[in-house]
C-alpha cells in the first residue's frame, strides 16, 4: 500500500506538523465545510452533484494525497469527484476511479482554511447563486471558494 502525505485539520485549524498516513486509512477522513457554515454533500438525486448544503455532519470525504499539496477527493459512496465536461464545470461525485482529471490542489489559507484548484486550473466555488453548488470555474480565491476541513481521526 503507497504512502500518502497528508495534512489533517483539528477543529477547524490547520496543523503545524505533517502526518504520513497509509491510503484508505481512516485519518484521510474529512468533512469539508463552505463559508455559509454548510457541510459538502454529494446529491444522488441530482445526478452526484456536490453541494454546499449539508446541515449535519454525517457526510465524509476522504482526501487521498498524491503529493504535498495534491489530492483526490473521495466522496461517502467511493467516487471520485471531478469538474463535469459537459454541465458547466459543476462538481460531481461520479468517478469510480481517479486520474489527472481529478487531480485537485489543496491551497493552505489563513484562520484554517483552505482553497481548493481543480486541474482546470480554475479555483473550486460554492457558488450561492447556484443555489450553493459546487462550480471549478474561478480565476481567484473568494469568499466563496474558501473552505474548511475538519478531521474525523
């Protein structure tokens, strides 16, 4: 099993230190919070898109680092997410495996946050005129597109 770098959150902060932990384990469990205090989910019922609406914290993602700052997201029912091709770079759980498309660069923010880029190169946005989907089609980091990641470990 590879190796894997990853930078795990505690309540919201971001840690000083660097853990290596094995791909697949338990501590690359994640819930990712928007800035409207709203926890990601993937909707099933709409075609896996991922949206910032969550009002509990029952939905996990786990980040499988590739590097330092590189990772795939996985979602609670094992697929990959990515941007769409064809519906307007809108995020969806859908993948049942990962490759350079799904690539995503974490960016380490201030006050525990942080800021995903998808491998379009545009930044990841909870849109909130999109009704708080998940949109990869930023030139800048936002309000909208800064997050949080909370460890479950």
């Amino acid at each position: 099993m590879a190796v894997s770098i990853t930078i795990l959150e505690q309540a919201c902060n971001c840690p000083d230190t660097i853990q290596y932990v094995k791909v697949g384990s338990e501590e690359n469990t994640v819930l990712i919070k928007a800035f409207n205090n709203k926890f990601l989910c993937a909707n099933e019922k709409k075609g896996d898109t991922v949206i910032a609406n969550g009002d509990t914290s029952a939905v996990k993602w786990q980040l499988i680092y590739i590097d330092s700052k590189t990772v795939f997201i996985k979602s609670f029912n094992h697929k990959f997410i990515k941007p769409s091709e064809d519906n307007g770079n809108y995020l969806l759980a859908s993948k049942d495996s990962a490759n350079d498309a799904e690539k995503i660069t974490l960016i380490k923010l201030d006050s525990g946050r942080v800021a995903f880029k998808s491998s379009k190169g545009k930044f990841i946005s909870a849109d909130q005129n999109k009704k708080f989907k998940l949109v990869a089609d930023r030139d800048y980091i936002g309000k909208w597109e800064m997050f949080k990641l909370i460890s479950l470990k």
